[in-house]
C-alpha cells in the first residue's frame, strides 16, 4: 500500500489480484483500476472534490431565486436539439 497526502487528505493506492485500488481518508472509491496512475488520479479528483466549498444558500431576501431564469429546463445534452416549447 502506497499513501499520499493531497491536501488535507491521505489518499492510498494497493494493488490486489492484479487491480489497483484507491481509498481517501479511510473509504474507498468502490471501483479498481488496470494501472496505478489512473488509481491515483481518481484518488486525487474525489480528493479535490471533498475540499469544494458547497453552493452557498441564498441570502434572505435574495430576489433572484424566484426568477423564471431559475426555473429553466436544464440544456438538452450535447448532440441532440431541445424539444419545441408548447
């Protein structure tokens, strides 16, 4: 077992019955690799993810959360047109 610290996170890398594996502070990815690079990487993405600060609530008062531009449909994915709207 290999272990990193990507900031304030210990990321280990093993390698069991020829697959390599990640966990981030103790719990793993539940999901093994072929190489020991992409164990790593995905260590280091999940650990990037958890120091994100989460979205800030909306201050009270805040009048743009009630706008139409927030109850917009999300876009259609990537290769296919949007439905009209009726």
């Amino acid at each position: 077992m290999i272990t990193f610290r990507v900031g304030m996170h210990d990321l280990q890398v093993w390698m069991k019955d020829g697959r390599w594996y990640v966990s981030v502070d103790g719990t793993e990815l539940g999901i093994w690799y072929k190489v020991q690079a992409d164990a790593w990487t995905a260590g280091v993405i999940e650990s990037d993810r958890l120091d994100r600060p989460e979205e800030a609530a909306p201050a009270p008062g805040d009048v743009t959360s009630g706008s139409p531009a927030a109850a917009s449909p999300p876009p259609a994915p990537a290769g296919r047109r949007p439905r009209p709207s009726r």
